[in-house]
C-alpha cells in the first residue's frame, strides 16, 4: 500500500474509502508495508508506523487479513479467502504463515489466497498439501519496464528473477494472477508495463 511509511497513505485515503464492495474489502501487506527500508531511531517508531497503516487500513474499510481467512458464502455456495502476510524468496521478509492461515478449513473448501509475492506461490503454496485453487499477487511491478503485444509477445527482464511476473499462471491445476500494480517504485513512471486493476470472474464447471 505505501513504498516506505505509513503517512504517505494520508492523502489518499478518502479515496480508497469510497471503495465499496458487497462482499467486502480485504488487503494483506506487501513487504514495503512493514517500514524495512527506512532508518528508525527506534525499533518502537517502526512498530508504530507499522500499527498505524493496519489502522488506517480498518478506516478505509479493509479487513486486513494476516495470516487468517474468511468465509463467503452466497445461498449454499461458499469459498474459502485466506490472507497471508509477505514472504518472499531471498532476503525478502518471510513472515506468511499458510498453515496458520488455513486452520479451520477443509481441504476440499474453495480456496482464493492472497499472497504479495509470487515467489511463494512457486515455492510454497503449489506443492502444499492443500490445493489452493487461485492465488492473487503483485510485487513485481512488471519491473515497469517491458514489451506487451497482446497475443503476441510479453516480455520484461524481471522473468530472469520472477518466473511468474504478470498475467495468470497455471501449474498442478492451481492458478495465480500476478497484477502489475498501479504505482511505480524508484523510476517515477512505466515504459510498455501498463498499471493495472485486474477483474476476474469465477464461474462454475459448465457455466457460460
């Protein structure tokens, strides 16, 4: 949600709060959100800048999911969302915990995870016991720098660190969408590597 501290969420969020959704809103953090990247003065000072973006977070309306799930149900259909804190490959902050997130749910329940970076999917979550039918990531930005001609070529230099970068991904007969993100990071712009809100319409087998 922020790339160092939690003020610089300020000035938006009037206009996340207008956000609605019928099922509700939910976020999980990404490794910028835990304020790694900036010197504090104390550990205590980063403590609360981490408290104070959950609680912005609750302002705006999300229901923050660390390391939890919830249910949605619709008539006698549910699904099972669950939400992990960031983990990440390398020297990224490991602090997602999928067994503690999946306490309560049956392995045959429908399950959407929310998970910031993809790496964990390739590394964790699609070899897991569970099988968790779609997953739904960021993080890499699509290192906002690349080449996209729909239906012909996508390509960005971040595939020789991420081999699932942007776009949707099939292996074990479980899915992840990894979006793009909307910001920037550093380079305060995007060459070929669009922003992007993903929309994604689940249907059951043998719906049009």
């Amino acid at each position: 949600m922020v790339n160092n501290m939690a003020l610089e969420m300020e000035p938006w969020k009037a206009l996340f709060s207008t956000l609605r959704a019928k099922d509700g809103k939910f976020s999980i953090l990404g490794n910028h959100d835990y304020g790694d990247y900036v010197e504090w003065d104390t550990p205590s000072l980063k403590e609360q800048n981490l408290n104070v973006l959950k609680d912005m977070q609750a302002e705006m309306g999300f229901d923050l999911l660390l390391n939890e799930h919830r249910y949605l149900q619709k008539g006698k259909d549910k699904l099972a969302l669950l939400g992990v804190e960031n983990w990440g490959r390398g020297g990224f902050k490991k602090a997602g915990d999928l067994k503690k997130a999946v306490e309560g749910i049956e392995k045959n329940d429908f399950k959407i995870l929310m998970s910031h970076d993809p790496s964990h999917w390739e590394d964790v979550v699609i070899h897991d016991d569970y099988h968790y039918h779609l997953t739904l990531s960021g993080h890499t930005h699509g290192m906002q720098f690349g080449i996209e001609i729909p239906g012909w070529v996508k390509w960005s230099p971040v595939k020789w660190r991420y081999k699932y970068w942007a776009g949707i991904y099939e292996e074990l007969g479980q899915y992840i969408n990894v979006n793009r993100g909307f910001g920037f990071l550093g380079y305060p712009g995007r060459v070929g590597i669009w922003p992007e809100i993903s929309v994604i319409r689940l249907k059951k087998k043998g719906q049009v």
